[in-house]
C-alpha cells in the first residue's frame, strides 16, 4: 500500500469535511461543537496561506493535513492539522503520514516543524512527543485557551 498527499480541490471538499466530521473530540476541543459546516471547512483548508492536502492510502482517503510552509512570526514551518479519519485511526496511519511530511519538509531543505496543541487535547500531545516533538512554550488563543507548542529538528 501506498500513502501519498493530494491537494484538497474546491470539488473534493466534501470529502475533507467527511474526515473532519468524523473526529466529533477534536471539534468539540478546537471549536466547541461536534460537527463543523462545509464553510468552516472551506475557509479554514482553501485559502492561500497554508496547504491542504488529502493523506491516500492507495485510492482511499483516509485523513487530511495542512500546514504552513513558512509562519511570518518566527520564519518556521508549522504543521496545522494533521487528522485521520476516525475508521482509519489506530492502525499507524498518523505516524506513517507524519514521516511523509517530515521527508518533504527535509527534501525542501528545512530544518525544523513546529505545532500546536490545545491543552485539553491529552492523546494529541501524547502523539505528538511520541513522534519526537518537545514541549518549548505555552501560549494562549484570543479566547484565553492555552495551547501547548512543540517543535522537532528534522531528522531526529
């Protein structure tokens, strides 16, 4: 089997909203409620800021990522989200999508990830620190929710 990124279309939209709304946990963390709208989905994945792309896994679409190349605040990439479908999760799909992106991010010469993670959002964190991330610095939303920033050196 073979995992690979495809780019999130405007005409396969629907599709990452599936995978979304298939996460009810993450939804009520990141926004309070358990099912997110097809708009939200639209202005959160297509925009010109961040790339969103489908994680494959053969002609199957199993989770979604997106990410910033380079955050003008400290010069960084930062991975935004990177979820799988809830039927798909527990089988190593995470993990195996994560080295794909960390590989990519490596081959365009850069050195370093950083991410994070809603306080509250315990088997993220626990995920992440197992994929090699360290803890650096809690920061807070505009709301006051604290959100835990990790970063890993490329290749390590």
């Amino acid at each position: 089997m073979s995992m690979y990124f495809e780019e999130i279309k405007n005409e396969t939209l629907y599709i990452a909203l599936e995978v979304i709304n298939s996460n009810h946990q993450y939804n009520l963390y990141e926004n309070g409620i358990a099912v997110r709208t097809l708009a939200e989905i639209e202005k959160e994945l297509l925009n010109t800021n961040t790339t969103s792309a489908f994680i494959k896994l053969d002609d199957t679409y199993i989770g979604v990522i997106d990410y910033l190349l380079e955050n003008p605040r400290d010069h960084v990439p930062w991975l935004g989200l990177l979820m799988i479908h809830g039927d798909y999760q527990g089988y190593g799909f995470g993990a195996k999508a994560y080295g794909l992106y960390e590989l990519e991010m490596q081959q365009r010469g850069l050195d370093r990830i950083r991410l994070g993670v809603l306080e509250e959002n315990i088997k993220a964190q626990r995920f992440w620190l197992s994929m090699g991330f360290i803890y650096y610095i809690t920061t807070t939303t505009q709301n006051g929710r604290g959100i835990f920033c990790y970063e890993k050196k490329i290749g390590e």
